[in-house]
C-alpha cells in the first residue's frame, strides 16, 4: 500500500501505515489523513495535522504523528480522587494535563482546577443551579513529522495555533426544571472577573431528557457541550429537545444551527469542519459546521453519556448507559468495545495518553473513585 505518510510503499500490517482510499470533494481528491469538508477543501484529521496536494487535486494528510508525544503528567489518582472529586459529574483535560471538573451536588456547584503539580482552584457557580459538563478548548491533532513527499505542488507551512486554546466551558442545568428568575445556560470561565467568573453565553430555557443517566436531576438541561475548533461553543437542547445551539465568542453571537431528530446528549469535535453528536437512543451524527447539515454516522444502541475525541488517533471514545466504552471511528462508523465502567459516568481523553472514567457520584448509592486505562501508543 502506499503510505502517504513517508511516501513509500509498505506493507499493511507495517507500523506507521496510513493509506486507503480517497474521498472526491468538488474538483479535488481528499486521501488518508484527510476528509472533505462539505465545500470543496481537503481538511486534516488526526494522526495529520496539515494537508498537502498535488497540482491536480490529489490531497492527503502531512505532518503525520506515528507514535504517540507524551508532552504532560496528569495530576496523580490520589489527588484526581480527593477534594476535586467531591460529587464529580463531568471531566476534561487541557492540553498541558491539567484537569476540570464540574460537580453535580445539593446547594452550589463548583468548576474546580487540578494543576499536575496538586494545585486547587475551585469557582463557584450560581445559585442552586446543577452543573452537567465542562468541556476544554483543545487541539485536535497533534503534529510531530514535518517531512512532505515530493510530488505536493508547494511547501506545507508548518500548522497554525488555534486561538483561545485552554478556554474553559460549563453547562447549567436545573433540578427538574428551573425556578424564579435564574437562568441555566451555557457559561464560560472569565479567571480574571471576580465578581462574575462564570458568565453565561448560551442562555436556556427548561428542556427535560429521557437519558442517558434515567435521572431528572442529571437528564435535564443542555448537553452535549463541545468547543468547535473556530472558537465557536456548541450544544444542545438550549431551546428545545433536538436544537442545536451555538456562541461564537468571536462574532459574539448565538443561535440555532441544526435540528436533530432527537434530544441531544453528547458532543465532541473530529475536525476543523466536523462535529460527532450523539443523540437519545444512541444515534450518532456528524454535523458539518461550515454547510450546517448533519448525516447518520452509525448506531450504537444505548444512550450516549459523554463523548471524547483523541487527537492522536482520531478515535471517539463514548461512554454508554450500559457501562461499556466504545472507540468510534468517526468517519466510517466502525466502532469496537475498549473498555467497561464500573457504574454510570463519563470518559474523557488526556494529552498524556490515558483514557480517564469519572463516576456520576450524585447518582451512586456507593461512590465510586476516578480511574483510568493507557491508550495505544503508536499507529
């Protein structure tokens, strides 16, 4: 096969192999390590972090990843496990290991920060107001070789920086359904405003779900919140069961995208043009951010808790309600059991090469602790 990663022919079974077939996009030819982006360009996925094209169309992936770069250590289990861990409802990961969580308790709801080095911050939210996600602002591939085969028609300028990465982003949820005046929503952190560190950018009104935890307190609400790579924050349910809602922190605007057939529960970005979106039931989406149309991916037959992108493989891991943790291919639809939850929660990947679960301790008679399993190392 040829292998668009060196250039050269290997065979299939070889280490650092990335070939396959190429997909027609307008007038060009989008190859591994590469998708179509609705519009007639050829965007990278991961292990890629570029594009290169010859001049007659034919794309394919550049600055390809082989082996997995451990650039950070994640906080330890023993500190993820004590005091930022108090009624966990939702983690991520920054791009330098650092994690976030959000709670899901009785009274106010925290955001907390773990540094690696067991550094505590905390903010607290409004009022008695249910936290469900937090979601971080990461890169989606991770670019370590910078070689291009010599049949591209120009030079691959080395990958720009995504503006805004390490921004921070929570959702609010109501106990049932909201009361008084509060808005839930969808808030973003401010670090450097005291006095409103969490202010909302997608406000909401009541929605109610069936799923995926088969609890009002945890079934209610937005979801599905996910960053979108151009800085735009998604998720769903904001206004109705199904609606796909955006902020884009740039134009400083919001509104309705996409209409799913169902209510939303999990988002994550795949691509500079794609999102992968879960909906009741376990249908997977993938939404294309720049023609606002979606299509099925695949179906996964249980509700879909939280969804969770590697961007070294290019693998989606999803937490299920029937405690199993799926890896999703998310531009065939292949998907394959990899691990299995002890109870109800989330997954989230970390830059540091680990898959961490996260207990959905309000919902648990016996809470359980943060653990975590190691992901493939190389391609």
């Amino acid at each position: 096969m040829c292998n668009v990663i060196s250039g050269t022919c290997h065979a299939p079974a070889d280490a650092c192999t990335l070939a396959g077939a190429s997909e027609a996009c307008g007038d060009r030819q989008c190859g591994p390590g590469s998708v179509c982006d609705g519009q007639g360009g050829c965007v990278p996925v991961a292990p890629c972090a570029d594009v290169a094209c010859t001049s007659a169309g034919a794309c394919w992936g550049a600055a390809c990843a082989c082996d997995r770069p451990i650039e950070c250590q994640d906080p330890s289990l023993e500190q993820l496990n004590g005091p930022f861990a108090e009624k966990i409802m939702g983690i991520d990961f920054a791009d330098d290991c650092t994690a976030w969580m959000v709670t899901l308790r009785s009274g106010t709801d925290y955001l907390r920060r773990l540094r690696p080095d067991g550094e505590l911050t905390e903010w607290p939210g409004v009022s008695n107001l249910d936290m469900g996600e937090v979601k971080v602002l990461r890169r989606l591939t991770i670019p370590q070789l910078h070689e291009v085969p010599p049949v591209a028609s120009g030079p691959v300028a080395p990958p720009q920086p995504v503006e805004g990465l390490g921004e921070v982003a929570i959702t609010y949820t109501c106990i049932g359904g909201c009361f008084g005046d509060i808005i839930q929503g969808v808030a973003r952190l401010v670090e450097d405003d005291p006095d409103d560190p969490l202010p909302i950018v997608i406000p909401a009104t009541e929605t109610m779900g069936g799923g995926p935890f088969m609890a009002p307190v945890a079934d209610a609400g937005p979801q599905g919140l996910t960053w979108g790579e151009d800085r735009v924050l998604y998720v769903g349910n904001s206004t109705a069961n199904g609606e796909y809602n955006t902020a884009d922190l740039v134009q400083a605007t919001v509104g309705v995208v996409h209409n799913f057939p169902a209510r939303v529960t999990a988002s994550a970005p795949v691509s500079p043009a794609h999102l992968l979106v879960a909906v009741e039931g376990g249908a997977l989406y993938r939404y294309n951010v720049l023609t606002k149309e979606s299509e099925l991916v695949t179906e996964l037959g249980a509700h879909v808790t939280g969804l969770s992108h590697d961007s070294f493989s290019g693998l989606v891991y999803a937490s299920m309600s029937s405690l199993e943790v799926l890896a999703v291919e998310p531009f065939t639809g292949v998907f394959e059991v990899f691990a299995t939850m002890p109870d109800k929660g989330r997954v989230a990947v970390s830059p540091s090469g680990k898959l961490y679960y996260v207990p959905a301790k309000y919902l648990q008679a016996q809470e359980g602790m943060i653990q975590s399993w190691d992901l493939p190392a190389a391609i």
